[in-house]
C-alpha cells in the first residue's frame, strides 16, 4: 500500500482533470460522439498519461527533488531509487494498452496520429534523459503548456475542425500553460541552481519571469474577448491568475520560495477556470 501510496502521488492526481478536460471537453462539444473512442480516449489523458508525464519527470528529477522542500506532497512525490524501476514498469504497462488502441482509431487520420505522437514525444522529451527539454530556458514553458494543449489539438484533429474561434482559443490556452510553468519554475529558482538545473526562472531570475507570466496571462484574456458570443466571458477565467501573479511583481531570486503560495492557488484556481469554460460550453450565461 506504501509503494501504491508514493506512485499515486506522483501522478498528480489533484491535476489529473488538466490533461483529460483539454480532450474531453473539445470532443463532444465540437460534436463529436460519446463513443468507445472518446471514452477510451478522455479515460488515457485522465489517468495513464499523466502517470507517463510526471513519473518520468519525477525518475529523472530526483536528484534536484532531493534538494526541493515542496516534493513529497501534493506538488509531487520523491521517488528514491528503489521506486523507479517499479514506477517505469507502471507507466508501460497502464500506458501501452491505450497508445496501440488510440493509434488504430486514428490510422485513417494521419494529422491527428501525427499529433497524437507528437504530444507523447513532447511529453517524454520534457524530462528524459538525453532530451531533457525541462533544462533548455524557454522551450521548458512551450513544452510544458503542449502537455495541455496537445490533447485539445488532437480532438480537433481527430474531428478535422478548425476555425479562427478555435485558432483564438488554442493560442489563449497556451499561453496560459506557458504562463503557468513561468510562474511555477520561479518557486524552483535557487533550488535549480544549487542543482545545476537550467529554467526560464533561472535564467531571466525571479522578477523579470514573473513579469513575463503576468503578461502572457493578460494576453490570453485579452484573446479571449476576440471569441463570439458568450465565449468572450471564457476571459473571466483569467482574472484570478492576474491578482496572484500580480502580488508577486517584487519577488526576487532571494526569496523565490514565496512563489509557492501562489502555485498552491493555482490548483484551486485550475478548477474554477474549468467551471467557467464549462458552463460557458453548457449553454447561454
């Protein structure tokens, strides 16, 4: 029970709905049918994708997680050496089942298998070794937010629909991902470097990453207003993340660590971002 304790909670599962929402929600909404492969589909990115996504992130991390006081918690788990090779044997089996399954459905869809692999690579990619995306300054908050992104784009694509109302809002999600990983890597900052961890925090420092993070923010809000109808309210979503961020503009590399207050937010915050889309998608406000 210990050992399914530890891998559980490296899967996140406070942020399970983040990946599976994405999919799920631009499936059936774009009218797309409660079928074997929508169910199958949404059940992949809610669970055995995000047990791919952080327990490789939190295997080959472990030496930077050791010095980082937030791990061990609802911000990730500290897989010590013993649990990594029962951790990588959990993701395959969980994983390959879906990924043979998902690939079949979509052979007759090559842009959206395209897609599908591309945002399983970006996955992997971001913490493994020899590719390690997570390190290279600016590319870690692209790669970060298409672990969200990337099950939106291939509903679309599985659905072959794709408008400029979707191109607004795809780019708005984004940049809410991006934003997202900018703010959380500033927490990070001096434990990264005492590792020896290169981020976009690291290398811009505590006032200049946040600063962009605001921005990216308000830039995603201000897209939204572009979308039709009651769409536009999805903009509301954004106001939340702007006072948090916000309050930290006089954050510095020296205490970094108070970013974390902020981050914990964001986890609530993710929640009433999605009842607000959520409603929005429902029907008329």
């Amino acid at each position: 029970m210990k050992l399914a304790r530890r891998l559980l909670l490296s899967s996140r599962p406070l942020s399970w709905i983040n990946t599976a929402f994405p999919f799920a929600a631009s499936y059936f909404f774009l009218g797309g049918e409660v079928n074997t492969f929508f169910l199958v589909t949404t059940l992949f990115f809610l669970i055995p994708y995000n047990f791919l996504m952080y327990g490789i992130n939190d295997i080959f991390d472990y030496e930077s997680d050791l010095r980082n006081p937030r791990k061990g918690g609802l911000e990730g788990a500290l897989l010590t050496p013993e649990l990594h090779r029962p951790m990588l044997i959990l993701v395959s089996i969980i994983n390959l089942p879906f990924l043979i399954f998902i690939s079949l459905q979509t052979l007759s869809n090559l842009v959206a298998l395209g897609l599908f692999w591309l945002t399983i690579f970006f996955v992997v990619a971001y913490s493994a070794k020899g590719l390690r995306y997570k390190e290279i300054p600016f590319l870690d908050s692209t790669t970060s937010s298409l672990h969200f992104v990337g099950p939106a784009i291939f509903a679309l694509a599985a659905l072959e629909k794709f408008d400029l109302s979707l191109l607004i809002a795809l780019i708005a999600f984004f940049l809410w991902g991006a934003a997202s990983h900018a703010f959380g890597a500033i927490q990070d900052i001096r434990a990264d470097r005492e590792a020896g961890i290169a981020s976009i925090a690291t290398v811009l420092g505590a006032r200049v990453t946040v600063r962009i993070a605001l921005s990216a923010y308000t830039f995603a809000g201000l897209l939204l207003l572009l979308l039709p109808e009651r769409f536009a309210f999805a903009s509301l979503a954004a106001l939340p993340y702007l006072f948090v961020v916000g309050r930290e503009l006089d954050i510095s590399d020296e205490n970094c660590e108070r970013a974390n207050r902020g981050w914990k937010l964001f986890l609530m915050l993710n929640f009433v971002a999605g009842a607000i889309i959520s409603s929005l998608l429902i029907g008329p406000v």
